[in-house]
C-alpha cells in the first residue's frame, strides 16, 4: 500500500529509495564507529567550510544523526556497545557540570546558552562516544590517520590562499572562509586547528617500527602543516611546534643543553620565516611592548578582573568578549579576545573553574603515563606511539593555550576521548592474557 502510494504520488523514483532504505539502514549501523570519527574530523577541522563546494550538503548534521542512529542500536539494541567509567570521564562530568552552572549564572545567557548547545553539547557526547567506541587497535590507527589527512588538506587550503593572496588579514596573515564567518577565519584559531595533527605526523616519524616510505610522508606532513602555521604568524601556533618537536626530540636526545640551543634555533628559524616582524599588529614597527603584547595583557587583566567580580562562576562561557569593556583597565574603542586558554576558563568560570580545568589535564596525564609505563613494561613498542602522540599533543595544548583560546573546542577533548580509549584498550588487551 505504501508502494503504491509513494508511486502514484513522486513517481519510480521514491519506491527506489524505500527499497533501498533497509540496506542504508544496515549500512549507517555498520558504519557508525566511522560516522562518528568523521563527525569530528569535520567539526574540528571545518572541512565542508575549507571546501565551499561541500558547504550547502549540512554534512556535519547527517554524519551526527548517522553517528547516533548506530550509537543508539548498538547501546540499547545489540548491546555491542560497552560503557565503561574512567577517572578522566569523572574529572570530565565535574568540569562540565560546573560550566552547566556557569551558563546559568552568565552575565549573557543568550551567548553562553548559544556556545553550550551549539558546541559543548556535542563535545560532552562525543568524549564518552569516542572512549567507548575506539576499542581496537585499528580503530585509534584510523583515528590517527583521518586527522593527519584532514590536517593536511586544511594545510593546503592555507597555503593556497597564502599564495594567492586569498582572505588574508593585516595584510599577510592567512585565513580560511573568512566570509562563512567560520571559525579557520581567524588567523589564531586557524594555527590552533592545523597545530593538533602536527603532533600526529611527528609520531609517525619518529616511530621506528614504521618503514621508511611512511616515514617520509609524514615529514612531508609536518613540513606541510608548519607551512600552513607559519603562514597564519601566530605565535602561539609557533611556540606549539616548538614543543611538539621538542618532545619527540627529547626522546632521542637526553642532553639537555644541546636539547635546549635546538630549540632556540628552530625558534629563531620559525620566528625568521614567519615573518612576525612584518605583521601590523606586534610586528617590529612598533615600539617598546608591542601591540599585540600589549593588547593580551590588557586582556589578561581583564580575566582577572572578571574572576575577581565573580569568584565562583566568572562571567559564563563565551562571555568574556562581550564583558570586555567593564573589566578591562585599557578601552580602545573595540572588544577584544582573551588569547588564553587558561585567562578565558579564569574569567569565563572562575577561580572554581580553573582548578576543575587544571584537575582535568592533571588526570588526562596520569593516564598517559599509566598507559606509557604499561607499554614499557610489556615491551609494546607499536603502541608507545599513541602515547607519545597524544602526550605530545597534550603538552602542545597546554603550552599554545599561553596564547590560544582553545579551552571550550574540540583539541583537548579529542586528546582527552583517545586517552580513555587507549587506557582501555591496553588494560583489556592484559586482561585478557590472564
């Protein structure tokens, strides 16, 4: 009856796609561990805004309802999907409990209420989804291997508009579908999204087991994604290499005073190829504290001023833009970013808030070490690489967050997801040697 209904009324073409919608069905089921790690490939990396001609096809919303069609099936239905707990996962619920409050506490409801649904619904989903989910070795190399290859396409998206000169700001700072209002319009942010595979590709070549073909793609790949870095003259996306680089060297070269002339070579080398003397903001023009210096310290104060006005709750999450002109000791005429992570969770939830946050990564690390030690223990040098990865990945964040604002987006929250999953995977993988 229904056949017939669908014929009469839209034609052949609509009992085609009811017949085939059992087999679409199984599919998405099937499919969904990769539903969901494309889901975030392209929440995190705006693939669909580095590429307008995949803008108008919504693709994050269908791969979110796919994602969730086979996480419902397989959590309720075929019970193939096995929730566990993990102190990361408690420290992760405390913190997000207490920005729940801040939004209701925020001086703007509208804005926080619009950031908390907009996009920390989704990530508080996807970090239980994605422990849960990554549960094979294969699985976290698929994982690996999508964000290396959509790093390097926004990479050279960057380059390609640095060349071009397409949608550069100050004159020389790239940025990417700047006119979507998205979020790789921002020079700053566009190096902090470019900046997490980069942890990726050095893994890859620094990790023996790999043959030496793969290993010179990924240094191709670093090359690449430090191009595309440089070519956005953030600073913080600058020191960021720098400390992924220097983590993986460190593993190869235990003196630390030629560790350290390293770096401060490459440092001066990056600095030099940047071009960050040419910028208008905090180039070398300008005299004494430049500009751009100036402009975070001012920022800084405000965060400041903002936890001390509201000690517990701060002034709520994404709010710290808009309350830039009550708190802070310096008016220009304009509102202005905090470029902190850890000023923008001081100002945006509190004194409180800090400390959930820093209690977080504090838990995300001793999991890594717990699984680092695992490994050497068991001599299992194929997985050191995704401990190194994600700690490299860890101590990048954490260092470019000095100058970043990356608190409430996705890079923590995947290092965080991928650190539970691996955890488990290596205690269920002794668990079941017993």
């Amino acid at each position: 009856m229904l056949t017939y209904v669908l014929y009469t009324t839209f034609g052949v073409i609509s009992v085609f796609v009811l017949l085939l919608l059992p087999f679409a069905l199984y599919s998405t089921i099937k499919a969904s561990t990769a539903f969901v790690i494309l889901f975030i490939l392209f929440s995190y990396f705006r693939l669909h805004e580095a590429f307008p001609v995949l803008y108008n096809f919504k693709i994050p919303k269908m791969l979110a309802l796919a994602a969730m069609l086979g996480i419902v099936w397989h959590l309720f239905i075929s019970l193939k999907l096995k929730p566990f707990w993990h102190t990361c996962h408690a420290m992760f619920t405390i913190f997000f409990f207490w920005i729940t409050v801040c939004v209701f506490m925020a001086t703007n409801r509208a804005e926080a209420m619009s950031m908390y649904t907009g996009t920390l619904s989704k990530v508080f989903l996807m970090v239980f989804v994605i422990s849960w989910l990554i549960n094979t070795a294969k699985l976290m190399t698929y994982t690996r291997i999508g964000i290396m290859i959509s790093g390097a396409l926004l990479a050279s998206v960057a380059i390609y508009n640095k060349l071009n000169g397409i949608g550069l700001i100050e004159g020389t700072r790239v940025t990417i579908s700047r006119e979507y209002r998205s979020q790789i319009g921002d020079p700053n942010d566009l190096s902090l999204v470019l900046l997490f595979p980069v942890a990726f590709f050095a893994g890859e070549v620094f990790n023996s087991n790999n043959k030496p073909f793969f290993r010179f793609l990924a240094f191709l790949g670093i090359l690449l994604m430090c191009w595309g870095i440089i070519a956005t003259q953030s600073r913080g996306g600058l020191l960021g290499i720098l400390t992924i680089m220097g983590f993986f060297i460190s593993k190869r070269i235990k003196n630390p005073i030629l560790l350290g002339s390293i770096g401060a070579v490459a440092g001066l080398f990056l600095l030099a190829v940047a071009g960050i003397g040419d910028r208008q903001s905090g180039g070398a023009a300008e005299e004494g504290v430049d500009e751009s210096a100036m402009g975070r310290i001012y920022a800084w104060q405000a965060a400041i001023n903002m936890a001390l006005a509201n000690p517990f709750t701060g002034v709520g999450i994404n709010n710290f833009y808009v309350n830039y002109f009550f708190f802070s000791p310096h008016w220009d005429g304009k509102n202005h970013a905090v470029h902190s992570t850890w000023f923008q969770v001081l100002g945006e939830t509190g004194f409180v808030g800090l400390i959930l946050f820093a209690m977080l990564i504090v838990s995300i690390f001793k999991s890594l070490r717990r699984s680092n030690l695992y490994c050497k223990s068991k001599n299992k040098e194929s997985l050191f690489v995704n401990v190194h990865i994600l700690q490299a990945g860890l101590f990048g964040f954490m260092v470019s967050g000095t100058f970043l604002t990356q608190a409430f987006t996705w890079p923590l929250y995947i290092v965080l997801s991928l650190t539970i999953a691996l955890e488990r995977l290596l205690t269920k993988e002794n668990d079941d040697k017993r």
